[in-house]
C-alpha cells in the first residue's frame, strides 16, 4: 500500500475518535491563558499514542515529537490552538458546550482534534520518514499579546529546531472537503485602540458651562477615519473601526465628564503601521485640544502581519491537490481579520491555510464568532488526513 493510500486509510480509521475528541473540547471550552483541563486533555491523548510531549509552555501549552528515521536530518512544526472565545453558545446540538458564556466560536476545537489525529497517523508511519515532526498545541491565541509569541520566547522552536512550520484554520464560506491557501501576504497586523476623552461635564441644557466629551469623541472618530482614507497608500488594505463606545455617568439632560472607547487598526505593510500609530496619536491629542479636552491613548501593537512563505505555499497547495483534486483547492483572497501564526512565520518560512468547513445543505453556514458558529465534522476525515500527507511529504523532499 503507498503511502497516501495508507494515510487516507487511517484517517477513515480514526474519524470517529477525531470527531470525539472534538466533541469533549467543544463541550468544556476554556478562555485564553485559561486553558489548563484542554491541556492536560492533549497531553494524555498523546500518552495515549505514545508520542513524545512535554506539558507546560506558556503555562498550558504541550508540545510534542514524533521521531522518524535519522531524526535530526529534518525538523518541521505542525501547530494548533486551544483557546475559545467569550460567546455564549446559541447552538442546539448534543456537543453544546457546558461552560457557560464560553464556546469554541473560532474552530480552535477542530484544530486541537485535527492536530491529535494528525499525531496519530504520523506516529504510524514514522518509519516511512525521515526526520522529526514538532507538534505546537498552543494557548492563548486570541488574546494579546498571543500565546505564540509567548510559547517563542519559552523556547518552544529551539530543541530540535524545526526550518518549516505549517498551520491550519477553519473557513465556514468553503464547503467541506475544499482547501484554500495564499502565497505572500495573507492576513493583516491587529492592533488594540483603548480611548479615553475627558472633558467637563454638566446640565445637559446648559452646554457652554461645559467641555463636551461626546461631542470631542464624535469629531475624533471623524478626523481619525481620515487617517485611512486621505493617509493611507490606496494600494495598501487598511482598516479602522471603533467597536465600542460608552460613557461615565451621562444621560438625556446630563454631559458626563468623559467617554470611553475601544477599537481595531488593521494594515498590511509594517512601515505604515507605525506611520499610521504616529499619525492616529496626532490627531486623536489635537482634536481633544482644540476642543478644550484631553485624550489618553493606549495603542496596543498587536499581531504582526502574516505572510506565507512563496515557496512552502506553492508546495502546500502541490501537496493539497495530490491529495484531494485540483477542483478541490483555492486560491485564497487577502484577509484583514489577524492570527498571532504570524509570530512563527517571523522566524522561519511557514504556511497558514484554510479548510473548508462549510455545508449550506445543512445549514451550516454561521461565520466564525459567532453564536451559531459550527462545522460539517466530516471536514475532520480531510483534515487529518492533509496535515499528514503535508508532513510527510515535507521530510521527504518531495
């Protein structure tokens, strides 16, 4: 039997424990850095296969090694996440998760079980490769200053090394059984606006005994947006948005003394960025100024920009299409949403592609973060099996 044939077999094999396995992590989510009883799970799962592991990076990370022939010829990292969200589930399902106001809205679950399944059919074959396999069970990715920046600081690519790293996402608008990967740059940088505008509060029928917060906020959140569409190089994808806005003690016939606000900067060029935060900074201070106000800004740096490695995409979608079918692989376009993957491909070459997930036969369809948010498990069979025929392929040279 080749060895695509015996790794579609074993994922046939070990579909139904994959889709358990997904099932418990759905059914007990745990919140970034928070994510102690997933990582004790990992880590007795790979007791269980007899793989290699160390239980502890960036407190509730595991990281693993599965050992083919002469080990140190090559090392590659396959790597997932672990973290769920803060989002009460609104889905009706047997699996549905029993922490309340937590639930796996992001596809963190399918990507711990893909990565456990992958683990399995690799540790079967390690005797058809060469080389070493590092598996990354990583906390805290979404949540600054994200867990792989954490877990690269700890040392989790030192001791073995590995050259390459690959990493996979759930994507709800690609049906299952699809793929879909992006050479160059993927996704954007995220960075946290955290806003305070002061000013004087009062009688709401008496504004001129006044400093207006919520006005001064309003002519902020007006000549910031400027900063995207008079500043900003139009050939480079920018976005900024202000998801939150409140105030402290105002109401219909009461100015409060100040307003608070919460936001996103995505970009993708690194130089703009920090242009950008310069510019942002300059405008929010003498827009409050002028108007007899004060501003403090925390400008969180967050995630840098992820950018597949040419190279190591073009093979990965080689790999893909041997696998599944050229039919059955995309193209992907550019994305402004962010994955702290990115901290990895600063190191070394790395990949991050999509599996599709989706299936509006049976209404699975609900974006990520989202109450609804679910997947067509039969995408975990494709899973395994890709991540598999990725690593293998990779050791070999091919």
């Amino acid at each position: 039997m080749d060895i695509r044939t015996k790794i579609k077999t074993l994922s046939k094999e070990y579909f139904e424990e994959v889709v358990e396995i997904r099932r418990h992590l759905h059914q007990y989510p745990e919140l970034s850095y928070e994510e102690k009883k997933t990582g004790k799970f990992v880590a007795d799962k790979l007791t269980s296969y007899k793989i290699e592991h160390e239980h502890g990076c960036a407190d509730n990370g595991v990281v693993g090694l599965i050992k083919g022939k002469n080990p140190e010829k090559k090392i590659i990292a396959l790597r997932a996440d672990m973290d769920a969200l803060p989002i009460l589930e609104a889905n009706d399902v047997p699996y549905k998760s029993k922490n309340e106001g937590v639930m796996h809205a992001c596809g963190h679950d399918v990507h711990t079980a893909s990565l456990l399944g992958a683990a399995k059919i690799l540790n079967n074959i390690k005797d058809s490769f060469e080389g070493t396999i590092k598996l990354i069970f990583q906390p805290g990715e979404e949540k600054l200053p994200g867990g792989a920046s954490i877990m690269i600081k700890e040392g989790v690519l030192e001791n073995p090394a590995p050259k390459v790293i690959f990493g996979q996402h759930v994507h709800p608008p690609l049906e299952v059984g699809k793929v879909g990967v992006r050479p160059g740059m993927y996704m954007a940088s995220a960075d946290e606006i955290f806003l305070t505008v002061k000013g004087k509060g009062g009688h709401g029928a008496l504004p001129q005994d006044c400093i207006d917060p919520i006005v001064i906020t309003a002519q902020i959140i007006t000549a910031v947006q400027q900063v995207v569409s008079r500043r900003a190089n139009p050939t480079i994808p920018t976005v900024l948005t202000f998801g939150k806005i409140n105030s402290t003690g105002g109401a219909t016939n009461i100015i409060p003394d100040e307003v608070k606000l919460q936001g996103t900067f995505r970009t993708m060029d690194e130089t703009w960025r920090n242009e950008a935060h310069q510019i942002i900074r300059k405008v929010i201070e003498q827009t409050a100024e002028a108007m007899g106000g004060t501003a403090e800004l925390d400008l969180k740096k967050g995630y840098p920009c992820l950018v597949n490695d040419a190279s190591l995409a073009a093979k990965m979608k080689r790999y893909a299409i041997e696998f599944l079918g050229a039919e059955n692989v995309i193209d992907l376009p550019i994305r402004m949403t962010a994955e702290d993957f990115s901290y990895y491909t600063q190191e070394m070459p790395g990949c991050f592609y999509r599996l599709g997930t989706g299936n509006k036969s049976k209404g699975i369809t609900s974006p990520v973060h989202t109450n609804t948010f679910n997947v067509d498990e039969n995408s975990l069979e494709l899973s395994i099996g890709l991540m598999a025929w990725i690593a293998f392929n990779e050791l070999s040279g091919n």
